[in-house]
C-alpha cells in the first residue's frame, strides 16, 4: 500500500442536475503512481465525476485536493497548468490540423512565452517550440504514430485517434490522467496495446491514473484498486478481483 500523501483527494461531492443527483457524496483518491479504476453500470456518474474533477462541472457540496492544493474552485485551465490531463468518451480533437500540431496544441498550456513571441520568432521561443517538437516526435514514436505525424486526425481510424489523444495528454505533462473510456471501439489487439502503453505512462512517466472503463479485462491488468459507483453512490472499492466478485457490485450491473 501507498503511504505517501494521495495526488488526488476528493470528498464527499455531491452534483445535482435538476432533480437527479448524478454524484451523490463520493469520496474518491489516487496516490502517487497509483492506477485507480472508476467503474460502474451506465448512468452511475463516472463521466460526471471526471467533469468535476477536471473543473468543467462544478460541485454543489465536497472538496478536491490535487497535489497538496485545494482546487475545488479553480478553473479548468489552471487545473490542467497544475498537471491534470483527461480523454474524452467522445473523442474532441482539432481534426483538421495534423497529428503533430495536434500534439502541440497541448504543451501551449505550459509555454512560457506564448504564441506570440513565437510568432515573432524570438530565439528563446524558437529553441523552446524545438524542445517541445522533439518530446513530441518521442512520444508519436511511442505510441506508434510517426507516420501519422503530418496527416490530418480525421485520416486516422478511431483507435489511432484515441492513442493521439493519449500521446497528446501525456505531452503536456501531467501528474495525474484521467482517462474516459480509452479502451471504447477498439479491436482485442488494440486493446492490449492500449493497456502495455497506459502502464508505460504510470512506469516511465510517473503519471498517476483514474481510469474509467467498461472492459473488465483492462480494469484487471491495469487497476490498483477499483472504486464502483451505482446511482450515483459509491458501493464497493477494493482490489480489482474482490470488487468484481462483490455480490452488491454484480447486482449493480445485472439490475440495469
Ligand atoms: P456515466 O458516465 O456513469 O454513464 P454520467 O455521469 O454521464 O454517467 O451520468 C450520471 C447521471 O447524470 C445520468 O442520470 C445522466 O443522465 C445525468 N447527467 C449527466 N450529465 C448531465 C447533464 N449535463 N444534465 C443533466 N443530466 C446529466
Ligand atoms: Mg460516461
């Protein structure tokens, strides 16, 4: 087990939308270099649950830590400035640009100098975009993807636009991924691909993971420990094996 403090500490939240709580006082945390699995039958809140913690939503009652801050307020951009990236279940990606610049777009997040002085060709700026484009070429290699490098995103099948979007996230250099459905309308062999690289993110990156997925097969091979939402609440959390065999987690799913 983990001692160290949990990059992500978020506690009893709760989120209404009209009259349905969609998140009903969830207490969820992922230590350093943890993969933690968020898992449960469509409709439960995990989505909801990512939203909130990315800042897109924000909560009606609960608190989020991120490494050592309380970010419950803080926007969107500054939480990914803080180091927390995320995929969509629904891939979102400027498709007309190539798969590089694609890439490129997420480490604006960081830059110093900005666009602007990039525009204007400053040295400085120039040997940073430099630095960024190698990093970039790195992870493309990586995640199988150099050839892709100056195609457009929409002449890329849906498997490799999703390991685009994770080459992208990683890039930015978060502490912390989170990760909604990776593994959705991928075939088997894609699959395993997808679960040596997301292991290659947490063993080579440092990155700590929330993973949504449906796939129980990736849920074992990947997750520390899994926590199971059902209506909104949280009904079992635990070792992937123990989780999958709790008799209130199997009724969650076969009561749908
Ligand atoms: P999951 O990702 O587990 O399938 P969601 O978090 O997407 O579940 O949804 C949880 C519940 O909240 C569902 O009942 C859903 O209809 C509702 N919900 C989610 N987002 C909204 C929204 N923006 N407006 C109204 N209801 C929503
Ligand atoms: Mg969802």
């Amino acid at each position: 087990t983990n001692m160290t403090r949990p990059v992500l500490e978020a506690r009893g939240i709760v989120r209404r939308f009209g009259g349905i709580t969609a998140v009903d006082g969830v207490d969820v945390t992922v230590g350093q270099g943890e993969i933690v699995g968020l898992i449960g039958p469509n409709g439960s809140g995990k989505s909801t649950m990512v939203n909130l913690l990315t800042g897109e939503l924000a909560p009606d009652k609960g608190t989020i830590r991120f490494a050592g801050k309380d970010i419950t307020g803080v926007a969107p951009y500054r939480r990914a400035r803080l180091g927390i990236a995320r995929s969509f279940q629904m891939l979102r990606m400027f498709t007309s640009m190539s798969v590089e610049d694609n890439m490129l777009t997420a480490t604006h997040i960081h830059m110093k100098r900005g666009l602007l002085s990039s525009l204007l060709n400053l040295p400085s700026a120039r040997a940073e975009e430099d630095e960024v484009r190698a990093r970039a070429r790195d992870l493309l290699a990586m995640f199988e993807l150099e050839q892709f490098a100056g195609r457009p995103v929409t002449a890329l099948s849906i498997g490799q636009q999703r390991m685009v979007e994770l080459a992208r996230g990683v890039l930015s250099g978060p502490k912390l991924f989170l990760l909604d459905e990776p593994a959705a309308g991928l075939a088997p062999p894609n699959v395993d691909r997808l679960i040596a690289l997301i292991k290659r993110m947490r063993d080579e990156f440092g990155i700590s993971i929330l993973l949504i997925e449906h796939d129980m097969r990736v849920v074992r091979e990947l997750c520390d420990r899994v926590v199971v939402l059902d209506s909104g609440e949280l009904i079992a959390e635990g070792h992937p094996e123990t989780v999958v065999n709790d008799p209130a987690v199997i009724e969650a799913y076969i009561g749908k």
